[in-house]
C-alpha cells in the first residue's frame, strides 16, 4: 500500500477523533455516555467485526501466518514484561506496578483494530485479533498478578468469557470449517461492526477532551513508561520482525499492534486493586495523546 492511501486513511481516524474530542468539549459526548459507548463496543461492535473479519476461504497460509501473530503477541508481552522487571526498580511500588503495566499491555483492539481495518481492511481485523488472544491470556494471568502478587481465580474465568475471545473462536470456527454466515444475517453483523471504528475514534478524542493544563507536564515517570510503550516498545517489534523475516503485512499487523497506546484496562485495574489510578490514567491520556505523533511514524517505517 503506498505511503499517500496511508496517511489518508490515518488522517480519517484523526478527523474522527476531533469530532469526538469537539462533542466531549461541547459536553454532547458526556462521561456517563463515553463509558456506556465504551461498553457498546467491547461486547458487541469489536466482537461482530471480528466474526466477520473470519469471512473468507479457508487458506493454510493464512491459518500458518495467525500462527505467526499469536507466536510472536505471546513473545513480545513476555519481553516486555522481562524489560519492564528491570528498568522500574526506583519507583515506589504503586507507580512501579502501573508503569509495568502500561510497558506490556497496548491499546492493541480498542486502537488497534480501526488502524489495521483502515489500512489492511477486513483480513487486518482477522489478524489483529489473533494478536489480541495473546493479549487477554497475558492480561488475566500476569496482569492480575501484578497488581495483586498472585493469581486471583476469579479473574481468570474473564479470560474464556470474554467476547472478543468468544469471537475470535467463532470466527476462527467459521474460517477453518469454510462456513458462510447467510447473506443478510452476515450484513447486519458487517454494518454493526463496521461501528466499531467511529466509535473508537470518537471515544479516545473525547479521552484526549480530559486533558487539563496542569497533567500535560505530569512528572517524568510518566513519560518515562510512554516513552516505553510507544517508541521503545514497538521499535524492537520491529527488529524482531525484520529479523524474522516477517511479510510486509504480517510486520506491520505485529507492529502497529504494540505502537498503539497504553491500554485502558490499566486505569481499571489499578482502581480494581487499589493501585495508583491517577497515575494510570495520566498515562493514558499523555500516551493516547502523543500516538498521534508516533502512530504515523511506524506506519511509514512498515510500509516503506
């Protein structure tokens, strides 16, 4: 894909932001109805686009190269981890396990899968999501234990129901068995999921409409762990990918995946279990606001 459909099609995703970040200002997009957007989209919207993502013939190639994406989302959540236990030992112990947090878990499907539908369409959903199943087992395993020193049990049932999980199953199961979802049912569930990226957009500017004057300059922890999470991150996906030999495609699905901001999950999990929330949220807002100009920089680099 050439370097000008990219950045046109990123800069749609922008321009959806700002209308978001305009409706919050403007307090159509209130808080109460960003969160029950917010969860619009992760049971419903995300999971239909991802069932219909799974829509196409049964290919080999294409069941090796999932393989490769949940292999190497397995991977780079391990390193980071390994990365993140020897670089925060400073901190106190509530920032600590915050900034450990964001150095391993993205925003890789609430970002991630409008970026890689805008610039790979429906088969960048059908492989971002399986590097989303790399992302919930580390989430309910090791992102439990961060915060709580051990494994809570109850959490881990969230794994197997979660719905972009479920989704990714169904639609796996369609794929593999070359089942077609029937003509009408298949484009209600196309049009319901193709809400998915609006949405997205619309609810991260209205995140960004958070921002007050005095958390832009938050303390360097902050930057410390985006800095993390949206340059170091990513760039060593991107040596790892090249030295893998990756496909255009499949480097820059893996990439992207990493390169998206600090995942929302943290902020609930920090308050969950009484961690730092004020710091986690900070980070969220400071990385999702400085992705705008990173994101457009790794796009370049995997398409060039």
């Amino acid at each position: 894909m050439s370097s000008k459909i990219v950045i046109n099609q990123v800069l749609t995703l922008f321009f959806i932001l700002i209308i978001g970040f305009i409706a919050r200002k403007k307090a159509v997009l209130t808080t109460s109805l960003a969160k029950g957007l917010t969860d619009l989209l992760l049971n419903v919207t995300a999971p239909l686009m991802i069932i219909t993502s799974f829509q196409f013939e049964y290919s080999s190639e294409m069941l090796a190269s999932a393989g490769k994406i949940l292999a190497f989302s397995l991977f780079v959540h391990t390193f980071s981890l390994l990365i993140g236990m020897l670089i925060y030992n400073q901190y106190p112990e509530n920032m600590r396990k915050v900034l450990l947090f964001t150095t391993i878990f993205s925003n890789c499907g609430f970002m991630g899968f409008p970026l890689l539908q805008s610039i790979y369409g429906k088969i960048g959903v059908f492989y971002g999501s399986i590097f989303v199943v790399g992302f919930n087992v580390f989430l309910w395993t090791i992102g439990v234990m961060i915060f709580t020193g051990n494994r809570d049990r109850a959490t881990l049932k969230k794994l197997f129901l979660n719905p972009s999980l479920i989704a990714v199953l169904l639609g796996m199961t369609t794929f593999i068995l070359s089942l077609k979802i029937p003509g009408p049912v298949y484009t209600a569930l196309e049009v319901i999921g193709e809400m998915t990226t609006p949405l997205s957009m619309m609810i991260i500017g209205s995140i960004l409409a958070e921002i007050k004057l005095n958390e832009i300059f938050p303390g360097f922890a902050v930057y410390y762990g985006t800095l993390m999470r949206l340059v170091i991150i990513p760039w060593l996906s991107l040596l790892a990918t090249n030295l893998l030999r990756f496909t255009p495609m499949l480097r820059g699905i893996c990439v992207l995946s990493t390169a998206t901001p600090a995942a929302t999950m943290t902020a609930i999990f920090a308050q969950k279990y009484n961690g730092d929330s004020s710091f986690a949220s900070r980070i969220i807002i400071i990385s999702t606001a400085l992705s705008i100009i990173t994101l457009p920089l790794f796009i370049l680099l995997v398409n060039r």
